[in-house]
C-alpha cells in the first residue's frame, strides 16, 4: 500500500472520532457538500470556478436544458424556440415560472439578461460566452428575439451551460452587489444563505413541475469552503460532508475500502494545461518568446506518465489544444511532441540556453502535479520555481501577460462540446492568451463567425496546428474526476463534469 493511502486510513481513525454520521444528515434531509475552491462572487456571470458553474445549475434555470445522456436540447425556460435564420432565434417562455422571490418570469427578465452580459462593457469573466449576442428584443410578455452578432453554430450549447437568467426588478433593485449577497433565480433549489465559506440551499417549493430537471428529492443542501486537499480528505472521512470531488487519485481505493464511503470515477471534458507566456517582457519570460525553448518544454514534460500514474483513472494525453469529442478538436493536424529529454536539451542549446534557464511555474493544481513538472523541467536544466496558489489567487494574477511565465491550470469549457469554449479563451487574443499570435487569433475568430461546418473546421484545424507548431499552450492530460460520497447518497456522475444535486437522492 502506498503512503498516500496509509495517510488516507491515518486519517480516517483520527477523523471519525468526533464526525457525525452521515444516516443523521440523512435524516435531516441535508446534502453537504465540501470543496477547496472558494467562490467568491456567486453571481454566475463572474466567476470561472467549476464550482461557481455547479451553483449555478443547481439555483438558477436557462432558457435551454442539455440532456446529460444525449446532449441534446430540451425546453426549459423556454417553452419552444425557431431558428429564423443564422443570425435570429425566437423564444416563446414557459408560463407560470416563478423566481424565489415569487416574482413571475417575463420576455423583460430574458431581454435584460442578455443585453446587460453581452454589452462590451459588462465586464463578466468570460467575455466569449455572451458576446456573439447582439441583442434580445422583446416580442410580447412570453416572446423574445434573440439576434446574433454572427452565426453561432454552438449557440445552443452555450444557451444551456452559461446563460442564466436573471430576474430584472430584483436585480436592478438590490444591485450587482446585493445580489451576489442574496441572490434570486428561477432554478430547482433556491440560496438561502450566502457568506464567507458557506453557501446554504433550500428546494424551491414553487419550481414548475414540468421542468425537465424534475423537483429535487432531497430538501437542502450545505455547501462549505476549506483550504485545502488535505481538510477536505478529512471532513469526508469523519462523516462531516457527503460529498467531495477532485481528490488525490492515490486515495481512490483506500476511500473504497471505508465501510461508509464510495469512491467514483468519470472522465470529464476538463484537460490540464501548461500555459507558456510568449508575450511577456521580464527576465523570466525572456527565453519562453524563443519557439525552440517552448519546444523543449513539451519534449521534456512526460505527459503519459502524469495521466497514467498521477491523474490515473483512463487519464488520456490530448494532441490538440481541446477536448477530444470537441467539435473542430483537431487531433492529427497538430505536431506530436513525444518525451524526449535528449531532444529537449538540444533544442535549448541551439535556443542560446545550453544550461538552462530559470523561471517561476505558478500553479493551483494539486502540489504533486506541479511538482512532478517542476521535475521534468529541471531534468533539461529549466529551474522552475513554484508558487502555488488558491484557482481565485491565479486567475487574478495570471490574468494579464508578463505576470506568469508558466502557469498550470485546467479548463472544462463550461461543459460546452466545442472548442469555440477553450480555443477563443486561451488561443484567441482575449486577456488569457499569453501568445498573442495575430494569425491564429484571426483563424479561431473566423471559425467561429461561419454556420460551414467544413469553413469552421478548416479554420480551426489552422489554428491548432499553429498552436501546436509554435508550443503556445501544452495539453497535458483528460481529467479523470474522483468522486468521495456517502453510501447514503444516490448520485450519478457524468462526463460533462456537472454534478446534477437535483437529482440525486437518499438510498
């Protein structure tokens, strides 16, 4: 048995003295649930967080539901929909939606919505969700017009993953900060509380019963912060939470063996990146603006052996900048950069770096993933330095060039099947593109304005094999997500990495 393990059953006979039992949550018909990624603006439109997308989910509805089985569109909000042409859809609303507050949904709340999170200077965290919207227009009471800025050929997965509606009259009346403090949705479980750490779920009593997310069975839910991998392990062990995911693959089996536990595995839409700042002007930077030192940084990381034997699980190395089943993921066009530490050592003697460089890696991932590139890297003689950070911390630092040299992360597109998610984000000239590689920029913004499938792949297979051409951005590994549970709770996991409390239930 490994030490991790040990550790793992270590802690499990510490923990369980003072844990309460999860047939007692059972009984109180509450869900808790634990993560280590702080939320800290619960707003949808302002955050990045997996977590902040799960919120959403669970307490706000969209116009559009995507079947989890089939990914197929089902009426939510939204009662029916016509595609008018490439650039208009019309959407007549569901009567008698009700948000928490009891206030009615109308075409006012839809109209108010999209205009405010598609204006240029809406300022919501990921621009590229929202902004192919130019406009929605209201028709009558129950009847909007959407009007596209360009033909948007995943405009439907966005309209599930990442548009949810807001209630116009509250949110004008409380403000953008009141409402991140108590806000107000039309989703299956209503927020009661919101404050530092903790964020408390109630089933909304007047969810409309034919929602195709169904009335939850379960009547609340606790959702806590902790710091850290190593607190959340052990809430979950002492019986104090219900629910944990993304935990360290080496305690999969020894939280199998605990008595009151199940341990679950799925592989998600969410791969692991090496980000490289090409853009940046500091000493740090400097060598990454040589394409034969970005080169050399995908020849020297072992990528197979951090899925296999870290992330583990059926953990896959992609070939392209995106998720596989993503449409345009181009996986063949792109150069294939095996593990080959001689090679990468060449390629830095020709870059002028014969022995190396130094330079800072600022990651959130968990510390052994961070380390074990640390290790590859100084193999060839690249001394990276870590600084690891909470994903909030990061993302503020990291989000303009210049600031971190190398950074790791992950990114799972909001679930949405198409790299127009992850290729316009990292790849595309917006603030988190540390290339800024005019032509490609053009390539991923000219697939995405095009209803020619044959147009969009074309563009974004040029885009790719820039990409992997000049090393901006290392795919390094599928995420395989870990799932800590209670025996007592009934919940199924599926690949879009959404886990849909809604549904779940008490055995």
């Amino acid at each position: 048995m490994n030490t991790k393990a040990i550790a793992t059953i270590g802690l499990l006979g510490a923990a369980l003295l003072g844990g309460m039992p999860a047939q007692a949550q059972k009984s109180a018909d509450t869900l808790r649930i634990v993560s280590r990624n702080a939320v800290t603006n619960i707003d949808p439109y302002y955050n990045q967080l997996r977590e902040g997308l799960v919120i959403a989910h669970q307490a706000w509805d969209t116009l559009v539901y995507r079947d989890p089985e089939t990914f197929g569109p089902k009426p939510l909000l939204a009662k029916a929909w016509t595609v008018v042409d490439e650039t208009t859809i019309d959407f007549e609303l569901r009567r008698g939606v009700k948000f928490h507050n009891g206030d009615p949904l109308t075409a006012d709340d839809v109209v108010y919505t999209f205009n405010l999170v598609s204006a240029p200077d809406s300022k919501i965290s990921t621009p590229s969700n929202a902004n192919w919207i130019e406009k929605a227009e209201k028709i009558d009471d129950f009847n909007v017009r959407v009007k596209l800025r360009k033909a948007t050929p995943a405009a439907f997965e966005y309209l599930a993953m990442v548009l949810p509606i807001y209630p116009k009259a509250y949110r004008e009346k409380v403000g953008p900060e009141g409402y991140a403090k108590a806000p107000i949705a039309a989703g299956p479980y209503r927020i009661v509380k919101v404050e530092a750490g903790e964020v408390t779920f109630e089933r909304f009593a007047d969810y409309y019963a034919d929602s195709p997310k169904g009335r939850p069975a379960i009547g609340k839910m606790q959702l806590r912060f902790v710091p850290d991998a190593t607190t959340e392990m052990t809430e979950l062990l002492a019986g104090r939470t219900d629910f944990i995911w993304n935990f360290n693959a080496d305690q999969f089996d020894a939280v199998n063996r605990m008595p009151t536990l199940n341990a679950v595995r799925q592989e998600s839409m969410r791969i692991g990146f090496l980000r490289i700042d090409t853009a940046g002007t500091t000493d740090a930077n400097k060598p990454l603006a040589n394409v034969k030192v970005r080169q050399a940084i995908f020849h020297a990381i072992d990528r197979e052996q951090i899925a296999k034997q870290l992330v583990q699980g059926g953990s896959r190395v992609p070939n392209a900048p995106c998720f596989p089943t993503q449409f345009g993921c181009d996986a063949d066009i792109g150069a294939k950069y095996a593990y080959d530490p001689a090679k990468a050592k060449a390629l830095l003697a020709e870059a002028g770096y014969p022995n190396g460089f130094e330079t800072e890696l600022v990651s959130y991932v968990l510390p052994q993933w961070g380390a074990s590139m640390q290790g590859f890297l100084a193999a060839v003689g690249i001394k990276a330095k870590i600084t690891q950070l909470q994903v909030q911390a990061l993302i503020q630092r990291c989000g303009q060039v210049g600031e971190c040299p190398l950074d790791a992360g992950s990114w799972g597109s909001y679930s949405i099947n198409d790299v127009s998610a992850i290729l316009p984000v990292f790849l595309g000239g917006g603030k988190d593109d540390h290339a800024r590689d005019p032509e490609m920029a053009r390539l991923i913004t000219e697939a995405g304005s095009t209803m020619d499938a044959a147009k969009r792949k074309a563009n974004y297979s040029a885009a790719i094999k820039i990409a992997m051409d000049q090393a901006y951005w290392v795919p390094l590994h599928t995420y395989v997500t870990t799932y800590g549970l209670s025996k007592t709770l009934d919940l199924k996991p599926y690949a879009d990495e959404l886990p849909r409390f809604w549904l779940s239930k008490w055995k």
